[in-house]
C-alpha cells in the first residue's frame, strides 16, 4: 500500500504539468487563473499524500488546509481585481 501511494504521488506530480502549460501559455488572465486553481487543488492532494507517506497525515493536513485557505483568498483577490478594472462599453 505503501508503494501505490508513492507512485500516486509521482503521477500526480507529473499531472501538474498540464495545467502549468495553461498558466504560462494561457491567452487570457482567466485562464492562468484557473490553471493555478488546479496546480493549487493538486498540490492540496499531493501534500496530503506526502503527508501520508511520513506517517504524519494530522500535521499535513492542518498545512494543506492553510494552503487551501491562502489559495482561495488569492484567486478571489485576483478575480475581484480583473472584475473591478474591467473593461466597459456602453453603446
């Protein structure tokens, strides 16, 4: 059991590629937004196996919760930024 975990942990690291393509090649600020929202959902899991792998999954998981919570007001930082200077035409 202890080896399907790590190898879990190895592919989802390799999993994080794709949205890391997202992010640096996005066409639009959403679209890098969303990407670090994946990176950000993947790393949540990835640490909780990590955790898991240690024996110390109480004390990994208080740190991906942090995680979860400065993720989560980072991305709603961002999308009331872009909201706010958004671009308006009244015709």
């Amino acid at each position: 059991m202890h080896t399907f975990f790590l190898y879990s942990a190895v592919i989802l690291t390799a999993i994080i590629a794709i949205p890391a393509y997202r992010v640096v090649k996005g066409p639009t600020v959403f679209d890098r937004l969303i990407g670090t929202n994946a990176i950000a959902t993947k790393t949540i899991a990835l640490i909780c196996l990590i955790g898991y792998l240690f024996g110390r999954i109480d004390m990994f998981i208080d740190i991906t919760l942090a995680y979860a919570i400065l993720g989560f007001i980072g991305s709603l930082t961002i999308a009331k930024y872009f909201a706010a200077t958004e671009v308006r035409y009244d015709d």
